[in-house]
C-alpha cells in the first residue's frame, strides 16, 4: 500500500467516525490515488486534480465537478498534514446551486437572541418569541413544525412534543428535557394569561393572539438578529444567521457530546436522524457541518485508534 493509498483509508475512517456517508467516494479516491501513481505523483497537484476529475471528457458536468469535490476534500485532509498537496480552489468547476453555508449558534448567542426577545412588545410577542427561540435551539424542529404546533400537540405531563404530517408527510415524537417542560409551561400560563382565548388552537401565538405565520416569524427573527449583533458585516458576502440553523446547531453539538462521551458515532445516527425527522440518515449527514471543536475531537480519537501499540 502506498502512503497515498493509506492516506485515502485513514481519511475515508475519519468521514465514517464524523458520521458521513461515503456514496461511492472510496471507489472514486481509490481511483483518484492510482491515477497519481500512474502519473508518478506523490502529492495532489491541481493540474492533476483537474485531470482526473474530467474524465470521461463526454460525462456531465455536475458528474466532473463532484469528482473534483472528493479530492478537493481529500486535499485538504493532506494539506493539514503536508503544505506540498494542492487544494484545488472552489471556483474550480463550480456547478448547480451551492447550498448555505451554516451557522452555529453559541451558549452566549443563544441566550443573547432570547434576551432580546424579552424586550420586544408587546408581552404576548416577547414571550413566544423566547419561547420559540428557546425551543427550536434545544429540539432543532423545522420552523414550519413550530408554527403549526398545536395545544394538543404539546403534552407537558409527558413531556413529549407530538410532529403531524411534517415534511414527507412523516411524524414523530419529541422527548423533553425537564427544563424545556418548566419553560413551555411557563409561556403557556403566561399566553393564557395575556390571550384569554381558545382560539386560534396553537401552541405559539403572535402578539395579537394569531398564529404564527413565515412573515412574522421570519421578520420578528431578522430584528432580534440584529439587535443581538448576529448581523454580517456589511459587504462581508456572509449570510445572516438563520431560524433553520438551529437544526444545524442541534446536529452538530449533539455529534461533539457523543464524541466526548465515547460513543460509536455509526451506531447513533439512525437516533439523530428520527429526531430532526429524517426518513433516511443519509438527509442528516448535511446538518453534519464540521467545526474546530468536533474536528479536534474526530482527530484525537483517530489518532487513539491509529497509534501503533507497544
């Protein structure tokens, strides 16, 4: 085995620990590190990349441009470990929409957006809107699924959030942590309190007893951003940090605690991915985005595993 060819083994190991499907990608690197071979490379080299990735010359050009996606990613896992590998830039056969880049949200900036929330008016609006905020960064729910909670949807005995008809037509039930329970209760006295009125049958209300809809979520939302300064620079060419992040967030740092806690990353997904209501873990693996912490994490437990014993 050539140390590309081990490279490629030690790389492909460390996408699996991250939770990532391999979709051919260990086929295609296998046949990425033979064309090196053949060529009498020991390093990736842009040329090279570019080379290999078009080829057959008469495939598609989405079909070129995730191959040369895979080995911009292997590129980069070489780079880490020797300057001399070239990472072939990302206008480099750009193809299709290019999906967001995630945000995720901190401790502190997820209590800084619910802090400002309390200090919108009036009472009714700044209580579902900490309650919403606080309730998406703890479940990850779709913010579809929030507005249309119903009352009866929401079992605080239990503490069980019940999903209908979501996405895919597929439902399913969200266990609460005992603090969530406390916090839902306590905007569903405050809500009665404010709105004395059985109708509309939803768990979150606007400030004018309504149910919530994508304008005023969306909207409210955009002004606790910028009040939290969570807004991009002007002319940064950043996105704003969005509602759907939260789901984002959610993936990521439950990913971080099991790597911490030891877990067998492969065996929990099917779990991850029931919880955000994915039909196949396969959807979950793009809310899998990678940060420094998980990162160092899936690096350390790599290197346990690689050390050679004595």
């Amino acid at each position: 085995m050539t140390a590309l060819s081990a490279a490629v083994a030690d790389y492909l190991d460390l996408r699996r620990g991250l939770g990532f499907g391999l979709a051919g990608m260990d086929r295609l690197l296998g046949d990425f590190v033979a064309f090196l071979d053949d060529a009498g490379l020991e390093v990736v080299t842009i040329d090279a990349a570019l080379s290999w990735a078009t080829r057959p010359a008469r495939a598609q050009p989405s079909w070129h441009a995730k191959r040369l996606g895979y080995v911009r990613g292997f590129a980069a896992y070489l780079h880490a470990f020797d300057p001399r590998h070239q990472v072939p830039p990302r206008d480099l056969l750009p193809i299709g929409p290019k999906r967001a880049t995630p945000y995720i949200y901190s401790d502190d900036e997820i209590g800084a957006l619910m802090s400002e929330a309390r200090r919108l008016t009036p009472p009714l609006r700044a209580a579902t809107f900490e309650a919403v905020i606080g309730l998406l960064a703890v479940t990850g729910m779709r913010a579809g699924e929030v507005m249309r909670l119903r009352r009866g949807d929401v079992d605080l005995a239990d503490g069980v959030i019940s999903v209908w008809d979501s996405k895919f037509h597929h439902s399913r039930q969200l266990p609460l942590h005992p603090t969530t329970v406390a916090a839902l209760a306590d905007y569903a006295r405050r809500r009665n309190r404010l709105w004395p009125h059985p109708e509309p049958d939803a768990f979150f209300l606007s400030g004018v007893g309504t149910r919530l809809c994508p304008p005023t979520l969306d909207g409210t939302f955009a002004r606790i951003r910028r009040a939290a300064g969570l807004e991009p620079p002007p002319g940064s060419g950043r996105a704003a940090p969005r509602l759907h992040d939260f789901r984002h967030t959610v993936a990521v740092r439950t990913l971080v605690d099991w790597y911490r806690a030891g877990h067998d990353i492969g065996a929990r997904l099917q779990t991850l991915s029931t919880f955000l209501g994915h039909v196949d873990p396969a959807a979950t693996y793009w809310y899998l985005s990678a940060i420094p912490e998980l990162l160092a994490l899936a690096a350390a437990r790599m290197q346990r595993v690689t050390r050679p014993k004595r």
